[in-house]
C-alpha cells in the first residue's frame, strides 16, 4: 500500500488563515464570488450577454444594461476592497509571527555566543595557566 504524498508543511499563520476562512460562510461565499469574477470565464460571459443584451434586447441607448453594469462595477470594486483587506491582515498577521520568531532566535543565538565565548576564554585561561590545584573542575 503506499502512502499519499505528505503535503508541504504551512507557515503557522497561514494555517490560521486558511482555518478562519474556512470556519466563516461569509467569507467563503466572497472567496468564491472573487474566485469567479478574477477568472477569464467571468470576461467571457460578460462579453457574450453584453454583446447579446447590446443587440437584442434595447435598442434605446442601453439604459438598462448601464445601470446593471454600474451595479456589477459596483459590487466587483467592493470584493477587490475586502480581498486587499484580507490580504493586508494576512501579511500583517504573518509579520508579526515572524518578527517574534526573528526575535527568539536573536536572542538564543546571542546567547549562546555568550556561552561560547565563556568557555573559549575559560579554556584559553587553563591552557595558558595549567591545570588548578584542586583538580579538574567542570567547564560551565
């Protein structure tokens, strides 16, 4: 039997994205809608009934289809607005996480180049010197 291929490990805060996404109705149902309306599909359905409505149906200077139209631009401008919303909470979140990642390890590595640093100048000091008179004593 052979196992499915392992998935990538995720950046912890993508992980939290993707589950707060996923737990929202809202939020998914605007990720389909922008899924959709950034497609080429969404170009060419639109070309098609305009182009259709343009030529059947009005033959007035298109009152109906510029307020339909006006409406779309409308409603498509505000799901690019909560997609740049989300995005700019998403880097914002994925920052934080890795300046406070960027920061522990600053301070584990200085740390233990402090450690380092003892212990070269603890053994500089005994090769220079010799061994002590009460005997070998633990480096630390």
């Amino acid at each position: 039997m052979v196992a499915p291929p392992k998935s990538p490990p995720q950046h912890p805060v993508v992980v939290a994205h993707l589950g707060d996404r996923a737990a929202s109705l809202q939020l998914r149902v605007a990720d389909k809608i922008t899924a959709f309306a950034g497609s080429m599909n969404f170009v060419y359905i639109h070309a098609i009934v305009f182009s259709m409505w343009m030529l059947v149906l009005e033959k007035s200077p298109w009152p109906t289809l510029t307020l339909i139209v006006s409406l779309e631009a409308i409603f498509l401008s505000t799901f690019v607005m909560i997609g740049q919303n989300r995005q700019s909470a998403f880097t914002q979140a994925k920052a934080d996480h890795d300046f406070v990642e960027s920061e522990l390890e600053l301070k584990t590595n200085t740390e233990l180049t402090r450690q380092i640093h003892a212990l070269t100048t603890e053994l500089h000091h005994r090769m220079l010197n010799g061994p002590t008179s009460g005997g070998d004593v633990a480096l630390g």
